[in-house]
C-alpha cells in the first residue's frame, strides 16, 4: 500500500488551507487589538521542561508525548502545549525585566499528543494561544476571557458555552485538597489504578477521570468552592464582576478541572452547544498559572492564557453551518493565441502582478474555449485574449465575466482599464 500520513494527523489542501489563513488572521487581528505580540519557539523543547511545567501526574506526561533522544544523548520532546515553552522563552529572555509589564504574547502552531484519534482528537492539532505574565489583576483573567471569546463570535459561532471555576490559591487547594483525600480513601479501591495513584499525588485530578466518573462519590466530592480562603474568593467575585461588566455569559462550574497540573485562581472552558457537534465539546481551555514561572526558574511571576485549536473551531463552524466570507475570485486569467502572443503573455502576465492584481495563465496550450473554461474555474473576474492578430494592432480583448461585455483596449492602457474596473469598480 502507498505510504499514508500518520495517524491522527491530516493534509491539509488549497480550498481549506484558507479556512486556517482566515481564521489565523482574525485572530491576529484580535490580538493587536487587546495588544498581545506574537511569540515562536521551537517545535521541540527538552522533555524536562513539560515534566516539570505541564506536571508528571498529568496524562500528558505519562501517556501522551512524543519523546524522542537526539544524537547527543539529550531527551527530547515534540511539544504537546504551549504554555511551558512560552513561560520557558520569558524566563530565558528575562522578558520579567521588561519595563512593558505585564508581556502579552500570542502564539500559533502545531501541537503533538498521542491521543487516541477522533472527531476533534488529532495527534497533530494547531493551536492558537495567548499567554499573559506579570499581573495578578483580575481584569487581566477577564479580558483573556474575552479575547477567546471575541475571535469566535468574530467567526459568526452562536452556540457557545463560558464555564468558569476558581482553583484557589495554594492554601484553599490545600485545604481542598485534604478533603478530597479524606473523602475518596475509604473507598478508593473502588477506583481505576490511574485514580489509586493520584490519591496522594494529586487528587483533584480524580475529579477529571473519564472511568470513573460516574460513581457515586464523585457527585458528592467537596466542592473547592467551599474552601476558597477570603483572598481566592475575593478575586474569583472580581473575575466574574468585570465578565459581567463586559455582557460576557459564563456559568460558574466547581467540577471543572483542567487537565494541566500548573493551574489555580481562575480555570475556564468554552464549549460548543452547536447541534450535531461531536462528543468532545471542548473548544477552548485555559487559565491561571501564578507560581509556573518559578517552577521553571524564573522569578515569582503570576500568569494566564489559554489555548484553542483550530480544528475545533473548524469543527464547531460547520456544526453551525457558518460559511467563512474566503475571498476566491482571480482578477484576470489571460487567454493567448498564437506563438507571438503567447510570447508576449509572459512580459504582460509579469507586469500584471507586479501591479498587484491576480493573474492566471494556460501553460497547456488548451484551445480556446478549453482556455476559458479554465477561467471560469478559477472564477476569473475578467478574461483577456490576446491573439496574434490583436497584438500586430497594439490591442487586446477583455471580457467582463459577470456582465459579458467585451472592449478592445489599447494593449498600454491594459494596467489602468484593470485598475479602473477592478480596484475603483468601475465600468
Ligand atoms: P488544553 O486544554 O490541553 O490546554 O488544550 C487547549 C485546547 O487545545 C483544547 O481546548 C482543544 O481546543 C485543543 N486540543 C487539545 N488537544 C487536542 C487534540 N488532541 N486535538 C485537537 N485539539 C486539541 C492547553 O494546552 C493549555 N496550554 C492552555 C493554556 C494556555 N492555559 C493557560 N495558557
């Protein structure tokens, strides 16, 4: 058999390449309006960094990287996230030193975790995130928020769900923490082995096992919204005040637990309502991360982000039925006939787009109407046909592909009929 891409991986093909150009560009747009720079590190990373940031307990640790050794003997890893290297990049660069605090970045790329394929669960899966390091305001929580929300309402999605949950500072996850293991130890044999080993590593994560999740002591598990000390709830009544001041719809959810081991204060999700969506309607995930720059050897430095892919989005898009305005029209697609003509084409085609317009020729030697078939294909605004006879007299023929009108213009004045019908609109 031929050789087929990886597992859970995709081509993505001219005609939905520029779903992703779209969407990358809104977003980027959105970015520079909430004034977030964007930020590129290495696809790979020392496999360290994630075990320390993204956390040893987390199944994208244990299960889900991509490890590899290099010639020199140096572990590895394909990045399965963003958030440890961009925290790694602000530490290596001392950007805690900027004087523009707090550093808003974004970032896009592919991202790579060996999950089980499935609709919207991709082995390779492009996110877009936004990471903000250096301030403990809670209006920074909100507006990170917004922002996500902002890039999907800006695709026209309708469907969408905010949910949002406090983790508490380190004391109230403590506190929880204690009671989580007093609630699940009698009975934790009852329990997955990954749930038997998190007891004591970290048994909040109990609370995210898809095994598990439906016996009964996972209904009744403390909620850590009761352990909020006054400072944690204090912020997370400021986070939901100013969503509020923004008209952002959220739904408060103290079972939302985040995959990642680096979070506390504010965890939040955006899911999809869209009928028809698949089983994972997540869209987006992300939160607060105060203590993860220490962690990689940087100085105290609070932070927030999150990421989403662009497959979901994709996904939810067409759950909605929502059509991306992708601009496809070609401005000329030149027709030549003859051996002098078409010798011509090229020196006419070249100052064409040096002038910026969209041009498109017959490399095939098709015959005429083969040509503006051709044309009609790459849904050509006007046809230009240049025969040998056209040449001898300096002109060329246009045709209007919408109206069906033809002119014959002066072959010097082809630059300036284009510009005046195509950039000025009009006829
Ligand atoms: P995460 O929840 O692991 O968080 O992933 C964020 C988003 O990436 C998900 O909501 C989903 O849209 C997408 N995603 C994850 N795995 C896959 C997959 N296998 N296939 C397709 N899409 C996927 C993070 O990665 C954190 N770094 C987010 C963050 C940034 N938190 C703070 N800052």
């Amino acid at each position: 058999m031929s050789i087929q891409v990886p597992r859970g991986t995709q081509d993505i093909l001219p005609g939905e390449v520029e779903k992703w150009q779209y969407i990358e560009e809104v977003a980027k747009d959105i970015c520079k309006t909430y004034q977030y720079k964007e930020i590129r590190t290495p696809i790979f990373e020392s496999s360290e960094l994630f075990m320390r940031g993204v956390g040893d307990t987390t199944d994208i640790v244990q299960k889900e990287m991509y490890v590899f050794e290099d010639r020199g003997g140096r572990s590895l890893a394909l990045r399965p996230e963003g958030t440890a290297p961009v925290v790694r990049s602000f530490v290596q660069n001392k950007m805690f030193g900027d004087p523009n605090q707090p550093v808003k970045l974004f970032y896009t790329g592919p991202m790579f975790r060996y999950e089980r394929p499935q609709a919207g669960r991709y082995r390779q899966f492009v996110q877009f995130g936004v990471e903000a390091l250096g301030s403990e305001d809670p209006a920074i929580d909100a507006e990170v928020i917004s922002l996500a929300m902002q890039v999907y309402q800006k695709l026209g999605l309708k469907n969408l769900k905010l949910i949002i949950n406090s983790l508490g500072d380190t004391e109230s996850r403590t506190n929880h923490r204690e009671a989580l293991i007093n609630h699940f130890k009698p009975r934790i044999d009852e329990f997955c082995s990954d749930c038997q080993n998190r007891l004591e590593k970290n048994p909040l994560r109990i609370l995210d096992c898809k095994k598990d999740r439906d016996h009964e002591l996972m209904s009744s598990a403390p909620s850590i919204l009761d352990y909020l000390n006054d400072e944690s709830r204090i912020y997370f009544e400021k986070v939901q005040k100013y969503l509020q001041a923004m008209d952002i719809e959220f739904v408060v959810d103290p079972t939302l637990v985040r995959g990642l081991d680096y979070y506390n204060h504010t965890a939040f999700e955006i899911m999809s309502n869209a009928e028809g969506f698949g089983a994972i309607t997540t869209l987006c995930g992300g939160g607060r991360y105060n203590g993860l720059v220490e962690m990689i050897g940087g100085p105290a430095t609070p932070g927030i982000g999150f990421a989403f892919s662009i497959e979901r989005l994709l996904a939810a898009l067409e759950a909605e039925r929502i059509a991306l305005p992708i601009e496809e029209a070609l401005d000329c697609y030149f027709v030549s006939l003859g051996e002098e003509a078409k010798d011509h084409t090229v020196k006419i085609l070249h100052e064409l787009r040096n002038a910026g317009f969209t041009a498109e020729r017959d490399y095939l030697d098709r015959k005429l109407k083969a040509q503006f078939k051709a044309a009609d294909r790459h849904h050509a605004k006007f046809v230009a046909v240049l025969g040998d006879e056209e040449l001898k007299n300096n002109k060329i023929n246009i045709k209007n592909m919408q109206s069906g009108e033809q002119e014959e213009v002066a072959l010097p004045e082809f630059i300036s009929y284009l510009e005046k019908h195509i950039r000025l609109g009009g006829h």
